[in-house]
C-alpha cells in the first residue's frame, strides 16, 4: 500500500498584504501529496509542527510568502531535514526569484518529484538567522518605515513596488541621525570608520534589478559587506538615485567599500545599539553585532539553470 506524503505549507495570511490567500486553494489541484496548512504567525505552533514532522512521510515544506515570512521561518525551519520550496506569495520576493522559483503549484509538485533541492547557507547575526540581506543604518530605517506603513501604503506597495523602496529609502536618508562610528572586524583585519549605514548581502542581486558583482554559489561560505562611506545627506540621496539608475554595485564604487568574508563583527564606537534588519524585519539590537555564515545549511529547492 502506497502511502500519500504530506506537503506542509506554512501560511502568512499577512504575505503580500493578503492578497495571496485565493492562491492556497490551487494546491488542492495537485492530488499527489496530502496538503497541510500551518499559521507561521504562531511561534509556538511553528516550531511544534516542525518538530513533530516525520521526513519519511513528509515529502516537502512550502513557504506561502515572501522574504519576511522566510524570516519569520527560519529559526524553526533550520532545526528541520525536510526541504523547502519557497513559494512567492509575498510583496517582496527576493529569495525565491534567485532560486528560479514560481508562484506555480505544478512546479512545486514537479521539482518534489525530482528532488531538486540543495543546501544553502543562510546568515546569522547573534545566533539569529536570516537568509538573503541585512541592513544598518539608513537601509535599517527604510525596512522600519516600510512595517510602520504596510496598511497605509498597502495599495502603492502592490501597485508600485519597485517605486516605495527607493521613496522611504530617501526620506530614511533624510530623517536619518547620520554617520555611526563603527568598528568593524572581517577575515581580513580591524578598522574603524563613519557610515551612514551598511548592507550585507548573501545574494547576487537586491531588490531583484541591483546586480551585486558577485555569485554566492562561487563564494561558498562567504557573504558581501557593503559598507557606505560618510557623506552629506545630499551626497548620499544622489549616491542612491545612481545606484537605482544604473542598477550595478559597479557604479557607486567609489562611494563605497565592498568586502567579501565569511565574518563580521560590528561593534558602536558611540552611544546606543545598532539596530540591524534582515528582510525587512528586525532581527537584533546590540552594541555589538556578531554576523557570520549558518553551520546549519537549509534544503532549499531551486531551479537548475539552462
């Protein structure tokens, strides 16, 4: 007798500003898994629903979300053997667009099938993990704005998503405190810099259209610091302007320092924590920030390429 394997998707119902609800029903289409839904919002609920998982009878979990559900997953998903397909129900779809991965659910049935899946390595800061980007700073403020307004900003958002990034990112600029002194430990050796904020990438591309420079999959292990330079406010709006212009890392180069390592310590030079963001959500507040590449790689489905 042929046992059904069961597909568990964790659900955000606030992914995508709740438009991605009328998606849950086509899973049922695909009659070859028995489909379970669980809340993610409920932490507790979470982790004991992972946890109690059989991966012999559990074919696959599907994040039903964007970037920030995946955030929101991660600390119970790394716990888990079983893999992950991360479905793009969310607003912001980052990881899932790297991967080659489609809001489909016959894709999703298809790639179970085939196993396609292989490990990655998410990031974590101070034992939190996160998988795609961090910000401080400016870019840290931006991601604060963006929560503060989800509901009121909820239709520009869907209909213009690729506009209200680079808006609050501006205004954060603008609203920002300026430069913090850091000190900052990588592989490479100590220093000790103003910025008015930094980014660390552990991707090819952000926000899906700025190319990085740089492949993850030929720098295992590692992660790209991208480390803002002090200038004026104004500098810095122009500085933001050209990189959304050009969409290349390449043409703000002088502007910045970029540094690939497979750690990074971060500590304030001056009073108060840093607050750090990873996909839009806040992930740690400390004066001393501890970032470094998981132990514990993720079964992540992904797309082989050509």
């Amino acid at each position: 007798m042929n046992l059904v394997r069961t597909v568990v998707i964790l659900h955000n119902r606030l992914a995508g500003d709740g438009k991605s609800i009328a998606l849950l029903a086509d899973a049922q289409s695909e009659s070859s898994y028995r489909w379970v839904t669980v809340d993610c919002t409920q932490t507790e609920t979470l982790f004991a629903s992972l946890a109690a998982l059989d991966p012999l009878l559990t074919a696959a979990i599907v994040v039903f979300g964007g970037d920030g559900t995946l955030n929101r997953c991660l600390p119970a998903l790394r716990e888990c053997p079983i893999p992950v397909y991360i479905f793009p129900a969310g607003t912001v779809n980052d990881l899932a667009f790297q991967l080659g991965l489609k809001a489909d659910w016959k894709q999703v049935a298809s790639m179970i099938e085939q196993a396609q899946y292989m490990p990655f390595h998410a990031l974590e800061v101070n034992g939190c993990p996160f998988a795609i980007y961090g910000a401080l700073g400016f870019g840290a403020d931006m991601s604060r704005y963006m929560r503060r307004t989800r509901a009121l900003l909820g239709p520009l958002r869907r209909t213009l998503p690729l506009l209200i990034g680079p808006i609050l990112t501006l205004a954060a600029i603008l609203l920002s405190r300026g430069p913090r002194l850091l000190r900052i430990g990588t592989d490479t050796g100590t220093f000790e810099l103003p910025t008015p904020g930094l980014y660390i990438a552990n991707c090819s591309r952000f926000n899906r259209t700025i190319d990085l420079g740089w492949d993850p999959q030929c720098h295992p292990r590692k992660f790209r610091a991208i480390v803002f330079k002090a200038m004026p406010r104004r500098k810095l709006c122009r500085t933001m302007i050209r990189l959304g212009y050009f969409r290349k890392l390449e043409a703000i180069r002088d502007s910045v320092m970029v540094i690939d390592t497979s750690e990074m310590l971060i500590e304030s030079m001056d009073d108060g924590p840093l607050r750090m963001f990873a996909e839009g959500e806040p992930v740690a507040e400390s004066p001393r920030l501890s970032i470094n590449v998981s132990s514990r790689p993720l079964l992540l489905f992904r797309r082989s390429k050509g």
